[in-house]
C-alpha cells in the first residue's frame, strides 16, 4: 500500500469506505424489506377478497404473504382461519402449530388452535390451550376471552365434567355480565348437571361450536323442551329448517304432546292466554282440552301461547311468574333471546298455520280455525309410543328452570 493511500476511504478491500458499505448493506436488506412489502400487499388483499367471500383468493393471497414471510404470525393465523373454516384442516393445523411456535402466547393463535382441536376431537389438548389463554387474560385482545370462556364451558360439559363446565360459565359471566350465553348458564347448573351425567349420545363439534342432539341442547343450555314433531321417536327430535302446516288436522298433531305434557301438571293452569292474533286458535284449543277458560290475567297459573315468536314480551312475562307456562309453537330465535325459562318449544324455525297462510283467500276465519282445532284435538290420539318417549324423557330430567324441578308439573308415576 502507498503511504499516501493510507487514509483513502477507499482502500482496504471496502471494508472501511462507508460508501462501499452502506451500498453492500442496499444490496443485501432491500430485498428483505421489499418482500415484506409485497407480502403485506398480499395479506392486505387476502383481507379484502376474504370480505368479499372469495375465499380462494385469498387463500392465496395469504399463502403468497406466509410463503415471502414465513415469521409473521398476522398471517399464518389469517390462513389457518381460512383453511379450518373450509376444512383444509391439516393445513390450518400447521398454520397454527408455526404461529404458536413464534409466539406461545399470541390470544387468537391459542383460540383459533383450540376450537381446531375441538372439533378434531382433541378436547384435553383444546382446553389446555384456552387455560393458557385464560390464565394469561391479555389485554391486548380481551375482545377474545368471551369466546374462550364459552368454549371452555362446552368442552368441558362434552367430557362429562359438570363442575368445570360450571365454573367457566359462571367465571366468565362475572367477566362478561353482557354476554347472554355466559350468563344464561351460568344460572343452569342444576340442568348443565343432569346432561353430563345422563346424556347419551356424545356431543359434535361444527363451525358453530359445540352440538349436542337438539332436544339435548335446548333444555340443558335454556331450560326449554323440544316437543318434535309426529314421524320422530320423541327423544331424537331434530331443529326444523321451516314447516309449513297445510290442514288443522296436521297442527292438531304437532300439539299433541304439549297437550299430554299439559294434563299431567300436577298444579292445573287457571286459564290460557294468547300472545298475539295467530296464536288465538291454538290457546282456544287447548282450552276447550283442559275445560279452562281464555283469559289474559286470571288468578292462577296461566299458560301462555305462541305460534311463531310472537309477542315477546309476553312470553317474558309468562315463563317469569312463578307456576305460569310459556310455549311457543315455533321459536325462530334461541330459547335465551326470549328469556331463558321459556318452557315450551316445538320447532327452531318460521312456520305457516293454515289459519295465517300468505294466501288471505285460503284462510278460514280464526273462530273457526280455533273450534275446528279443538275438535281435532279432542278426537285425535294423544298418548302415542313417541309420547309417552317424550314425557319419560323430560320426567327423569326434573330441572326444566334452573332450580326448578321438573316433579312440580310432571307426575313420574304416569309416564
């Protein structure tokens, strides 16, 4: 080296010219940011396309955006969501196998990662993974432990654990005192018992969470009975997508249960009200069967009826006073959104009565559709081997409210 170039910034291979530095750093860090660039491009898009209910595109949008950055969690769970809600569940598995990985304590990837579990029926491991979201309770996502809290619960109550069932509900309730599902039961641990020690077929897990058989479900999680319809056994009775009844014979059918459920009450209704104009043939019937009168406030216990959620409020008041009874002949809602003592339930889904069908001209008269209803009733056979399924059923079971045991309106003797 020539002693003048001793202090030349560029002599020495580079290595100390901060011109031929800072360019050797350009070439090597460029394209590291620029990929992630272009990846968060990709997960911005996957983002809109996912909105927009394209969900293949964005499925790979978001694969493009893992594949240029394979350490950014945002993105793996943004995938795996993808992936476990169209069933490409071993591809949501490793998505969120590599999230957790990255961050063991990430709330969504713990979420996410447990409702998979869930549903491929890894329950221990799925709770593990809430309690660590529990046990954490990060603030930087709260908005997530409502969910865990129920998921919790339904795990929990599907191993037949009662108690841990219990205290997730109630825990979370107290956390989340809007939340209506918490707190709805968080109040039924009398009927949340009764399921897990006596269910008889293991509960599914789908997209929206834990599934035990219908008629299960709506009593254990709100204290109301799935009466079913003729064709069913009485006790696998299914949740209806819609029915349409076309002759007064065939809604004659569909009460004959509630009817036998009605007669074995060991305290007698003192009258029957109707919530709403449609529901007046219906309460005029069951009134002609039980010899009681038609009144919106009697001294007494009072059924109150309803053929499609009509009313509300009135169902609310019903299924509120102590020994009155509220049934709804097709709830469109869950039991909870009404109140969470609502006691009857025939279907989850919107119905038509030939009385209220959209067609004005085809309808008979309600007076008429009510005297002709009861005749139907009356010359009709009630005490049929689904029946009497039913009212077993519902005997052995005696929390129909919580706290509230089913021996006070059933007679077990005559089931």
């Amino acid at each position: 080296m020539h002693p003048d170039d001793r202090d030349d910034p560029t002599v020495n291979g580079g290595t100390e010219v901060p011109g031929v530095v800072v360019d050797s750093l350009d070439s090597l860090v460029a394209p590291f940011f620029q990929a992630r660039v272009v990846a968060d491009r990709h997960y911005r898009q996957g983002i809109d396309l996912e909105t927009r209910g394209q969900w293949e595109r964005a499925l790979r949008s978001y694969r493009t955006a893992c594949d240029l950055h394979p350490q950014r969690v945002l993105y793996l769970v943004a995938r795996g969501r993808v992936c476990q809600a169209h069933g490409l569940t071993n591809e949501a598995a490793a998505c969120y196998a590599l999230a957790r990985k990255l961050d063991p304590t990430d709330p969504v990837v713990l979420f996410n990662e447990a409702d998979l579990l869930a549903k491929r029926g890894d329950l221990g491991a799925a709770i593990a993974n809430l309690r660590s979201l529990l046990d954490r309770e990060p603030d930087r996502l709260r908005m997530q432990m409502a969910p865990a809290w129920r998921l919790l619960g339904d795990l929990e109550l599907a191993r037949r654990n009662a108690e841990g069932a219990m205290h997730a509900y109630r825990t979370g309730a107290l956390a989340f005192p809007s939340d209506r599902y918490l707190s709805t039961l968080a109040t039924a641990g009398n009927r949340i018992r009764e399921v897990a020690s006596s269910i008889d077929t293991a509960p599914q897990l789908d997209t929206g969470g834990l599934m035990f058989p219908a008629k299960v479900s709506t009593y254990a999680f709100a204290g109301a009975m799935l009466f079913g319809l003729p064709g069913d056994d009485g006790v696998d009775v299914p949740t209806y997508p819609g029915l349409g009844f076309v002759s007064i014979d065939e809604v004659a059918e569909a009460l004959a249960r509630p009817l036998a459920l009605f007669r074995r009450r060991r305290v007698p209704f003192a009258a029957v009200h109707a919530a709403g104009s449609v529901a007046a043939p219906v309460a005029h019937a069951f009134a002609m069967a039980l010899g009681i009168p038609v009144a919106p406030d009697p001294i007494g216990p009072r059924l109150t009826v309803s053929v499609d959620g009509e009313d509300p409020a009135a169902l609310v008041r019903a299924a509120s006073n102590s020994g009155d009874w509220a049934f709804c002949m097709g709830m469109q809602l869950a039991p909870w959104d009404y109140n969470d003592s609502l006691d009857g339930a025939l279907v989850a889904a919107p119905i038509e009565v030939p009385w209220a069908t959209r067609d004005a001209r085809a309808r008979p008269p309600l007076s008429d559709a009510g005297e002709a209803l009861a005749h139907a009733l009356a010359v009709g056979a009630v005490d049929d081997d689904a029946t009497s399924r039913h009212l077993q059923w519902h005997a052995v079971r005696r929390h129909l409210r919580a706290g509230d045991p089913l021996a006070t309106y059933l007679s077990p003797s005559v089931c």
